[in-house]
C-alpha cells in the first residue's frame, strides 16, 4: 500500500469536524470538572494532589494505549494509504514519549498526596508501596518497561533493526502491566468510563494483534507457495511491531 494521501477538498470539513467535536467534549465534561475541583478545593484543598494524579494517571495511559494500537496500524500498514511512514513513526514515538512523561508525572504527585503518603523509595522501587503494594508494582515495572523501548528508539542502530524489533514485544507486558495497575489498584474502576477506556483499548490492541497475526500467516503462505520463496534466513514477517523508517 503506497501513500495516497487524503484528499485536499476535505481539509475544511475534516478540521471543522475535529473542532466541533472537542468543542462538544469540552462542553460536556469541563463544566462539571471544573464544579468539582472548586467544590474539593474549598472543602479539602489536600486532596487536589490525589485528584491530579488520579488524571494524570488516565492521560499517561491513554498516550500508552495510543502508542501500543498505533504502533499495530503501523505494522499492518493499515496508516500507509493516508500519511507518510515517517510521520507517522514519528507519531508514534512521541506519543511513548507522552505516556512516559505523564507516568512521570503521575508517580512524583503521589508523593505530594498526604492521604496515602509515598516516600521516594517507595515511588521508585517496584512493590514496596503502602498502597495495594502488588498492582501498584505491576504499574512501576510497567513504567520502567516503557522506558525502556522509548530508549530503543534512540538506540536502534547500536542494538541493531532485528534487537530492536524484538525489544518491541516488551510493549504488550507494558501495555498488560499498565492496564492490570490501572484496573486494580485505581479508585475510578467501578466507574463508567474509566471502566470502557480498559475495555476498548484492550479490545483495540486484541484485535489488532489478531489481525496482525493472521495477514503475517497469510503473506507467509503466499510467499512459501511462489517458486522465488524468500530464504529462510530473511526475517520473519510474524513482526507485530512497526516497521522502521
């Protein structure tokens, strides 16, 4: 699939579209959250910290969540019809680099909620937090693994394309580690819509991967069947990760 691009004559109604929806998003929510945090600053301005890292929390996840699926459409090529690979690579990395940051963020605020106290070594080593110490663990390996592959990025031609590839299926346990500590050591769970963001970004990743996996088996079915099969020396094409610029 080569880029085509979209076409020239939507760029109005697509950015028009865009904008009305955030306007409508914004319209919705930001009345009833900014009522609320008044309303928790007036009668227990020590609690802010937990809120903030409770909202934190959720946009570090969506970033991650967003790089994992956009990572999958990368490798399926489903994204190449409409954008440049190298943008959207580029995309890609930087949303990592979002949820990482926010991650951040998210870890340094617990330490400044008096409710449940986190000290810097609790914040830093995995497991050891006064607070539902297992899945709060799961989340900070989870950090540490994201880490990790958005260092890859920097470092792939020391490691090298095949290292690099392989390094990537680190992703899915951070994506997993990220979603169990989201699920079972957050306080939002039993809401609404904390409860679907888990349920459609898994589904999204599921089903991607799945579909990953089936067009991989396919194009290696097809090659095998052609007299000019490729060597078995080639890589694999069962890579779930995007491929490289």
């Amino acid at each position: 699939m080569t880029y085509q691009g979209l076409d020239p004559r939507t760029r109005l109604v697509r950015w028009g579209l865009f904008a009305i929806a955030i306007a409508l998003v914004l319209a919705v929510t930001l009345p009833a959250a900014i009522d609320a945090l008044l309303r928790i600053a007036q009668v227990a301005p020590d609690r802010l910290p937990w809120v903030a890292t409770r909202l934190i929390g959720f946009l570090s996840y969506y970033a991650i969540a967003g790089s994992v699926v956009y990572g999958l459409l990368l490798s399926t090529k489903i994204l190449d019809a409409i954008a440049h690979r190298p943008v959207t690579f580029a995309l890609h990395q930087d949303l990592a680099a979002i949820g990482l940051g926010l991650a951040g963020v998210h870890a340094v605020l617990l330490g400044l909620d008096a409710s449940v106290p986190f000290s810097l070594f609790e914040i830093v080593v995995p497991f050891a937090a006064p607070y539902r110490p297992v899945w709060v663990g799961v989340g900070q390996v989870a950090l540490y693994l994201v880490a990790i592959v958005y260092a890859s990025f920097h470092l792939r031609r020391q490691i090298g394309q095949r290292s690099w590839r392989l390094l990537h299926y680190v992703t899915f346990l951070a994506f997993v580690g990220a979603t169990a500590h989201g699920i079972l050591s957050g306080t939002d769970t039993t809401t609404a819509w904390a409860w679907w963001s888990y349920v459609v970004a898994s589904v999204a990743v599921v089903f991607l991967t799945a579909y990953r996996i089936v067009i991989a088996v396919e194009a290696r079915r097809a090659g095998a069947a052609e007299p000019g099969a490729a060597p078995a020396g080639r890589p694999s094409p069962l890579d779930l990760r995007a491929p490289g610029r």
